[in-house]
C-alpha cells in the first residue's frame, strides 16, 4: 500500500459561517488491483475500511480520463449521525451571505 501526503487548499467554516482559506494536508492511501475478466474492481478489506465501506453498500463512481472515483453513497441513519456544523435559520443565512458580500464588494473597490 501506497501513501501520498499532499498539500493543498479547503474552505473552512468559522464561527458566523464565514469562510476562509487554510492549508491543510490529507493522506491518501491507494493500493494496486486487477481488473477482473468480467470488468470487476475489488479493493483490499483496508482501503474499504479507511473509506468506510462495507459488503452491500451503494457507491457513486464517477469517470474521468484515466481515473474513477469511488464514493460511499450515504444511508439516511449515517445522515443523521454526522456531527452537525452550524444551525441557523434561511433567513439568517441570507442576511450573512449579504453581508459577506458587501465586504467583498467593498474589499474589491478598495483594491483598485
């Protein structure tokens, strides 16, 4: 099995669901398989684990040139059971989206 670490950006919410961007670094972990004779991908029962996937599972598999990505297609009960991030209400989200704009707006007349 493989490693990589690699560096790269992600949007964090702060308090008030503002944004801002940190570097962080993640572990991929990959492992070699063979394509079956019927077309079939089986990864090892560690890459599985790491990803969270279990015998009987829904994945979504998206294309790309040469690559697929493998994803767990979540069960309403494992939903439910994600830590919850932030709570707010619709109309509070707009107000702070409008705000968070006008500081843009604001910051980009600024700059020029």
């Amino acid at each position: 099995m493989n490693i990589m670490i690699y560096f790269g950006k992600i949007k964090k919410i702060r308090k008030k669901y503002k944004y801002s961007d940190f570097l962080y670094f993640d572990m991929i972990n990959m492992d070699e398989v063979t394509v079956g004779k019927k077309g079939g991908i089986f990864p090892k029962k560690k890459i599985r684990n790491i990803a969270g996937i279990s015998p009987g599972d829904r994945v979504l598999i998206s294309a790309s040139s040469n690559q697929l990505i493998i994803k767990k297609i979540l069960s309403i009960d494992e939903i439910f059971e994600l830590p919850i991030i932030a709570t707010a209400t619709p109309s509070k989200i707009e107000s702070e989206l409008e705000e968070e704009g006008n500081s843009q707006r604001e910051r980009s007349t600024n700059d020029t």
